[in-house]
C-alpha cells in the first residue's frame, strides 16, 4: 500500500490521528498503534491512535513515507504520504 491519508480535527492537535480506513495494511496500523473504530453516526470504521499526528508522521518516515501534499478542509487537518515501491520488474 503506497499511499496513507492521515488526518486530524485542528482543535485536537494532541490528538487522535485518523490514519487508515477499514481496508488499510492491518500491520501498518498495529505498527503506528492505531485501532479500527466506528464512530457514532459514520456507516464506516477507521483506524484511530491517540498520538498527535506530529508522532504518526514521524513514525511514518522511519518507515520511508514521505509527505506529497497537506491541506485543510473546514476544521481537519490532512496529510497525504507516499511509500516508493519495491517492486522490479524483472523482464
């Protein structure tokens, strides 16, 4: 998976980080400590950490992610990471 979204709320800056979806790498999430929860009101879980996204980027990197693009969107904060892959073709 070479792509993640991270994001969070900009009055939570401490925290939670949103990082993944239902269909995420499982070994990613458990490696950046995050859960698959379903919020009240949502008809879709995502992975949720209690660590502030400046953590969860950090995590990311030593990891070989690399930030490609940031914004805002109302209140959330979302960053978008791209891993190089380590696929050759061999022919």
């Amino acid at each position: 998976m070479p792509y993640i979204i991270i994001s969070t709320q900009i009055r939570l800056d401490l925290g939670p980080t949103f990082v993944g979806d239902e269909w995420s790498d499982p070994d990613l999430m458990e490696a950046l400590g995050a859960r698959l929860v379903k919020q009240l009101g949502n008809n879709f879980a995502q992975y949720k950490t209690d660590d502030p996204p400046r953590i969860v980027l950090n995590k990311l990197e030593t990891m070989q992610y690399r930030v490609v693009s940031m914004t805002g969107v109302g209140q959330t904060c979302i960053w978008t990471l791209h891993k190089e892959s380590t696929i050759t073709d061999d022919s």
